[in-house]
C-alpha cells in the first residue's frame, strides 16, 4: 500500500515537473529603439517581464514629452525631436515547451537576427560605394552616422528618464542606440561651465592689471 503511494506521488511529482517544462516560453522583446532579443523563461520571469513592460508603457507617453523639453533646450541638437522613432518596449511569446526544443528555436532566432544586421550594414556599405565622389560620399557617410547619433540620444533621453522614475535600468538591444554625452544634464551643466569660465577670465584679468 505504501509503496503504491509512493509510486503515485513521484508519478504526480513527474508529472507537474513535466508541466513545468512546457510551459517555459520563448520570447521576443523589442527595445525602445527597434532592436530585438530572444529570450527562454519560466512562468515567473515571463510575468516579471509583463509587469517591468506595464509599467515603462504606463511612463511611455510622459517620457517623450519630457525628452522633447530636454531636446529643445540642448541648441546643439538639430532639428525637431523624432518621436515616430521612439516605441515603448514589448513582447510576443514565439513558442511554449521545453527548453532543449526552445533553444534549438532560439539558436535559429539568433542567426536571423545577426544576418539581418549584416545585410543592413551591407546595403549602407553598397550605398557609400555607388558614390563616386568623395566629398559627397564623405557628406553621406556622415548623414548616416547624424541620423544614428539622432535616433540613440532620442531613445536614451525617453530611456534615461523612464529608468530615474522606475528606479531600474530598460534593456537595449539595438546597434543603434548610440547616445552621446550627458543629455539630460547637457542644458544646465553647459550653463553653469559657460558662467564659471566668464568669471575666471575677469578674475585672471583683474589680477594681471593688479601686477601692473
């Protein structure tokens, strides 16, 4: 009697790890900026991750308006703030099950991703190239470079702001998430380093007409 109890409760116990196995979810994640990561998780990752998602969606909005303030005070910035560019992070579960068949998926996955980013690069590359004059070429390699220095600051000003309010970091995945400088304390900071440079060039002359 005892050991067909036993037997049912190891039975039982298999039976619930063997459930728990399929339900581990393979997920794509887009960050902010368009990028995309494939990540395996258990039932309590993936609802950790509903959650941080809900809550950066809920800021979203607030985020982009704050970062367009910020864009507009910082004069070194060109142009107007690209918001179309900017998305609040989501997710789609791709596959449930167990995860040696969910990594082979993943495995896949990846490689998609990396000859995605080759072939883009590659098309930039051709681009430069049907360009036979350098001075043009030189103005194009650059637009390029501008347009994705743009897209990072605008990202990273949403994201930098969004992180201060949740206390907490938001994942990037993508090559073009390229900020430059300290974007949120640009405007303030150039400001007060302007005022202290103008004061120290009067103290320093003041004291030159002291020695004379």
């Amino acid at each position: 009697m005892k050991k067909g109890i036993i037997l049912s409760v190891l039975a039982a116990a298999a039976t619930f790890a063997s459930a728990q196995m399929a339900t581990m979810k393979l997920v794509e994640i887009t960050d902010m900026s368009g990028g995309k990561a494939y990540e395996i998780m258990d039932n309590d990752a993936f609802k950790e991750l509903q959650t941080q998602i809900a809550e950066e969606q809920k800021l979203f909005a607030q985020g982009v308006n704050e970062a367009k303030k910020l864009w507009a005070e910082n004069k070194e910035v060109k142009g107007t703030f690209p918001a179309s560019i900017v998305k609040a992070r989501k997710f789609r579960i791709v596959q449930q099950g167990n995860e040696e068949m969910l990594n082979k998926r993943k495995e896949k996955l990846d490689e998609r991703l990396e000859d995605a980013k080759a072939k883009d690069a590659e098309k930039d590359e051709k681009k430069l190239k049907a360009i036979r004059n350098e001075e043009q070429r030189n103005k194009a390699m650059d637009a390029m470079e501008n347009d994705k220095k743009k897209k990072g600051l605008a990202v990273s000003l949403v994201s930098k702001w969004m992180a201060e309010k949740l206390g907490r970091t938001i994942p990037s995945y993508s090559q073009d998430f390229m900020a430059f400088g300290n974007p949120l304390a640009a405007p303030a900071e150039k400001k007060d380093a302007k005022d202290k440079d103008k004061k120290d060039a009067k103290d320093n002359k003041k004291a030159d007409k002291e020695k004379k």
